[in-house]
C-alpha cells in the first residue's frame, strides 16, 4: 500500500512552521507496514488543493492531507473537496453538539465560525477528534487500480496524531495483510561517512531488495539504518540480523549505541551501573558537555558539574593547572588538558574528570595551531590521558564534534575499564 | 519567480529526520523575494528523482534539490542529473585537491569514495562547499519559458545554508527585479503570545494587504515579523516603519532585538561595549548559559567562565554558598540564588554574577516547589538580587527558558546601569 502524505498551508511554504507532522506520519504508517513514497506541501488555494487531488488520488492507494480544515478564513481544504468530487457540504448535527458541549465545559462562547466545523462533504466520513473542533475527514473512492482512500487532518500536531492513532490505523490494518517493516538503527561516532563506509567494506552480499542499508550523518555520528521487509517469507529479518552482526564485526569499535539512544545516555547508564560520578572542565566547549550529560533526567545521582574556564585565570584559580604549564604550551596543548582533567577531578572530588580545550573558530588560529585544533582530556583512578581532535572550520560543528569526542572518550574508557555493558560497547 | 523545495531521502520519508531544511530554504527565499509555491520530498531511487525532474523543471523558474550529495551508495542524485540530461560525469581536479587539502590538514586518510565527490555532470557549475566534501551543484537550462535553473545541495543542515549564502543568493538576486518583499523582526522575550498581544491592542489601522505581522512563538520568546510589499508605490515601507515605531511604544520593554540578533549577542554587545565581564554558576540549567554565551565568537572578551554546580558540594566548595543557607531555605532557593550570583562572581572576578537553580523535571518536585520552580540570580556592583520563575513541566522547555530568563535579566540590568545601546533596549 503506497501512501502521499501531503500538507496544506503557507504558514509551511514560508519557513514559518517546521512540518513536523509529515515526520511523524511517515514513521507512524511505516511502522504500520504502509510504503510513504511522497510527502508534499502546497499553498493554500484552491487552485494548489485541486492540482494536489489530480497528481495523486490516481497514483497513491492512500493520500493524507493536513492542514486547512480550521475554522479561519484561509482553510478552505473542505470546500474544495467537496467541488472536486461534485459533492456537498453537510451539517452534522452531532459534531455541532458534541463542539458546543466542549466550548460550554471550558466557559468559553461559542463563535459563530465553529458552525463551520460541523460542515463534511456528502460522502466523507468524519473522524471524531477528541481535543480539538475540527474532525477528520475520510473518504474510499473507486479508481481503475481498485479502492483508493483520502484522510483529511487538522494541522494541529496533537490533534492530527489523536486522530491518527485512533481511527486512521485501524481501518489501515484491516486493510494490510502480513507485510511488515521492521527497523534497526546503529549509532556510530568518530568517523566520518566515507571512512566508515571503507571499514565496512563490501556488503552487498548481505543486502537486497528486502534488506537495506542507509548512511545518515549527524552531529554525534553517523547512524547506520537497517531496514527488512516481511512479507510469508521471514527470512529477511534474519539477513538483516546477519547485516547487524557483520557491521558490528567490522566496525563495532564504532558503535556506541543503537535506536533512540544518545551519547549520554549510553555513558549515563555506565556510570550508574558502577556507581561512577563525574566532573567536566570545559574551555571550548563552554558548558555544552555538562549541558548534554545534565539533559538525562535523574542525572544528579552521577553529574557532580564541573567548570567552565573560558580564561586562564580561572584555569589557574579553580583547576590549579600550573602557571607555568600554561606559559611553556599554551592552553591548547596536551598538557593543559591533561591538568584541566586532573584538577576537576581533584576539585570536585569525582571518579572520572574530562576536560575540552581548543579553538573552535573563526578566529583565534595560528600556524602552529590552527581552527580546529582541539585536545580532549580525561583523568581517572589509572591516570590522566589527553588526545587531539583536528576538526574543521565551522565554529558550530566544531563544538558538537567535540561535545561527541569527549562523551566518546569517557565511554571507551569506562567500557575497557568493566567491559561492555548489555549489548552497546566494543 | 516561482520556487519548488524539494528533498531527496528515504530517512525523511520514513519520519527519521524531520525536513528543517524546507523551512529554512522557505524564509530564506521568501526574504529573497521569490515565491515558494510547493515543497515535496522523494526516495532516493532512480524513478522517484526521474518524476521529481519531469514533474517540477517546467512548470518552476527554480527547483532547489537537497540530500543525495554524499559518497555512499544510496547518494545517486548526481548520476541520475546526468543521465536526465544526456551529460557524462567529469571529473574536477580542483574540487578533489581542495578536499584532498582538508584531510589532509586533519590528519585523516582519505577515503576512496571522496573521488566521486569531485564528480560534476557536464554543464553543471559546481558550487563551493566551505565546510564539506560535496559541492552544490547549480545548472540554467532553456524552456518555452524562459530560462529555468537547478540547484542540487548538500542535505545536512549546515553545508546546505553555507552555500546558499554564498552562491545561490547571489545567482537569484541578479535575476529579481521590480516587486521586494522587505522584512523585519523584532524579538520580544518574557511575555507569552496572548498577553503581548493584549499589550500591543488594536492595531488594525496599520495593516494592511500589504504591510503585515505575524507572530512567531519559539524557546527564546515571541518574534514579531513585519513584512512590507513594495512595488512602485513605496509607502508601505513607510507604513511598515509606523507599525514598527508603535510596537515599541507600546510593548518595548520586552523588545530585546531585532533580525538575526539574539539573546547572547545582544548581551555580547552591552558587556563588550561597557568593559564589563560576566560569570555564571549554573545549578539546574547544567552549563547551557555558558554554553549559550560562548556560542558567540569572540566572547573570551567578556566571558570568564563559571562553574556548574550540579550538587551541593560544589556549591558550598567551589561558590561558598553557607551550608546553613542550603540546610534552611534548600538548593532552589532566593538565598541560595543569590548566593551563587556572588559566590561565583567573588571566585571569578568578574563584574557580573549570575546563576540558576531550580526543578526542571520530571522528578524533583514537591508540594512546596513543584516542577517548573526556578530561581535566577544576579549580582554586581549594586548589589544581589533573584528572581523566580514558575515554568511548565517539560524538562527541555524549562531549561530553555531559564536560559532566556537569566540573560535577559543580565540585558534589563546593563541597560538599568547604562542606557539603551544603540536602537535596542527599553
């Protein structure tokens, strides 16, 4: 079954609105089994919706529409509808009462415009919407290749997803027998694109038309996407196990985690597991590692803090990093990284202490050290240990690049220290 | 000048990445004065990017094409460009030294598959990729007509906008003439979306078709955007001035800035601008303040750094908040707010202290001090004050928040001491 999700509203085609709704639609119906080969988003006019109706009520066995069924002047989703298929609007009695009963529970007068809430094509069914005033709308209508199917939405996203989950999948599911497409994403970090692609080598044994695997880059890794296709035959889902156990073979020193899972939360669940603390002492950085390690909920049972020490004074007054060691390398060295470490950890009286220096850009490089240069440190009950990161010149990247660099290194290490934990590490 | 935004990518279709690239490329180019009239995404396969050219390049004077640069083997947007139009794929030299040069320069090995990055269909002028591998590809063709124009980009996020700025604007602007759409932004910070609307009243006699405003809720605050269309007859400009002037007057105070300014370079310019230095004890906010104001380049002028005290050991060592202050009044306090305003101002020796600490969810809170309670504190040379906040109970909304609460009232406070700095303030 292949599904067009589109959406209507300028709000979208002026960059005012993100479309988050086509996302979570295209998950959702993926995950229900359904193909989603297209997503659209056209102004709303009439001109627009009918063009949007001629190129895919034909071509796609379902199309949903959001957007454009409020009560204000500029949606009109409903009106053209019901010209294109020679239709009528109709007052649904009910829809009014159950609007009206709702306005009345919360205190509010009822505006005049709500009437218009309650008005569905001849035809169409209307899908209840339990928090908002604008039902679904949905229609089967005969083409040549059989029965094709259209779902009109509101574009608010809690309403459209209420309506979604509960009355558009199930009359989706009757409709699907068994195929079904199951995912797995294996989250990478340290190595760019390219170069992973070269450790994994080829894999073209392992894929197919069922069995497939795409690269999707970001700013803590790249992530590895194994998609199966299952249909009578089951197969599919253990070549893709195979895929998983292949890559993990050439390449696992690079897997830090799988599915929703982050860099935090995979070193969050170490350090709790072997009732570890941490410190973090940022220069580069500027606070954005112990932000993110912070974002876990519950992360005060293992985030002492930590310091930012933009300049040196602070370097020397709160992290005791020699003066002399900032004179001889300079606050971009390995020796300061490794101080930096070892002092947080010191000050803080923590398990572990990490630390970030380095120039992230645009301006603040040298020769000898230019954008880009970074040195990552970590101090624990086996020593204090530094590395450098050579990044590139983009002040943003720079600076999740590192953020993943120094999360990596602590997982690594508390990794080598206990061994793996569950399935994730190397 | 009509527009297409199209999106190539099997990650977008099944709801993995959320497309922020349409949005963003719909307000640049609807600043730039071309009208976005549809976007739509596609699988990365043959026939789907074959229907996407015979479907948009006629009927668009432009078709934007993000994803399907890079070197993996789902990346076939570039083959698909030649064989579309009968062109081969040449090789750059200059494309593949430049990259070369920056693996180089990180010390990284180059992959084989960088090769292709420097692939080019004939009669495709490649576009300088400032930050990756994949350069854009532009391309004018003839239609009935008129000349028509592709541009194929990079999907991630940031190579994409760099080479828009860079080599796509300036390509469009020589082609727009007459009809300009000028826009302006007023960022408003501390009022939610209904109350300043109360506040600004009635402005209906200032607007107009063609002098408009919207207003744009995000994690910062409200931004205000006043669009003005201008073709010969120029007043709307003017118009859209008045609005602009009266706007100020009316809800000023929470006017921060305008355009692409934000909090912390707002708060860059007022530090920088009086010599003054700023330091922050972050309790609940967990570094993202620092974060935010090392965020701007340059900010080792004014920024000394600051200490994330995520325990309350760290704030009785490192901040000298009083055991006793902590033991009466708790961690989310006025008094220990207050505290770690001075505490880390004194540690630090700067002109201005700040700090944060408070419940942000979705454990933690109690009776006395639900989720969402917040303190944020200040001290400088008149003395320590705080202030707090009641939020909601999402614990990324929340953390936002405080984050835009506490600059701005590091903002209210530089401009309470020494005027407005050029146009912005109160």
């Amino acid at each position: 079954m292949n599904v067009a999700i589109a959406a209507i509203g300028d709000e979208l085609l002026i960059g005012q609105v993100v479309n988050t709704n086509a996302a979570w639609l295209g998950t959702t119906l993926t995950d229900a089994g359904m193909a989603v080969e297209k997503m659209v988003t056209v102004a709303d006019t009439e001109e627009s919706i009918r063009g949007l109706l001629d190129e895919h009520l034909d071509t796609f066995d379902l199309l949903i529409v959001t957007g454009g069924l409020g009560p204000t002047h500029d949606d009109i989703t409903k009106q053209v509808l019901a010209d294109y298929f020679n239709r009528s609007l109709q007052f649904h009695e009910n829809i009014f009462e159950e609007i009206r009963r709702r306005f009345e529970a919360r205190g509010i007068p009822l505006a005049r415009s709500n009437r218009g809430q309650a008005m569905v094509p001849e035809g169409f069914e209307p899908l209840n919407n339990p928090i908002g005033t604008a039902p679904g709308l949905w229609c089967d209508y005969e083409r040549e290749q059989g029965t094709g199917s259209i779902a009109c939405l509101p574009g608010v996203p809690s309403e459209m997803k209420r309506i979604v989950q509960e009355s558009v999948l199930p009359r989706l599911r009757e409709r699907i027998g068994g195929r079904n497409i199951i995912r797995r994403t294996l989250l990478t970090t340290g190595i760019g694109e390219s170069n992973l692609n070269e450790e994994l080598g080829d894999l073209s044994e392992y894929l197919s038309q069922d069995v497939r695997l795409a690269f999707l880059p970001g700013p803590q890794g790249v992530r590895l996407r194994l998609t199966a296709i299952v249909s009578d035959d089951p197969s599919p889902e253990r070549r893709m196990e195979k895929l998983e156990s292949v890559i993990r073979e050439r390449a696992g020193t690079y897997v830090y985690g799988s599915g929703e899972e982050t860099l935090q939360s995979v070193v969050a669940d170490l350090l709790r597991e072997h009732g570890m603390t941490v410190s973090v002492a940022e220069s580069c950085t500027g606070g954005l590692v112990l932000s993110r390690l912070t974002d876990v909920p519950g992360s005060s049972d293992y985030v002492a803090g930590g310091v930012v020490a933009y300049s040196n004074e602070v370097k020397v007054a709160l992290l005791g990093v020699p003066q002399d060691t900032l004179g001889a390398h300079g606050a971009v060295s390995r020796q300061v990284a490794t101080e930096m470490a070892r002092g947080v950890r010191r000050a803080l009286g923590t398990s572990v202490g990490l630390a970030t220096s380095g120039i992230l850009g645009p301006g603040g490089g040298t020769e000898e050290k230019p954008v880009g240069t970074v040195w990552i440190g970590l101090s624990d009950d086996s020593g204090a240990t530094a590395s450098l990161l050579r990044l590139g010149l983009d002040r943003e990247t720079n600076k999740e690049r590192t953020v993943a660099a120094v999360l990596n290194l602590l997982r690594r290490r508390l990794v080598k220290t206990f061994g793996a934990s569950g399935e994730e590490g190397t």
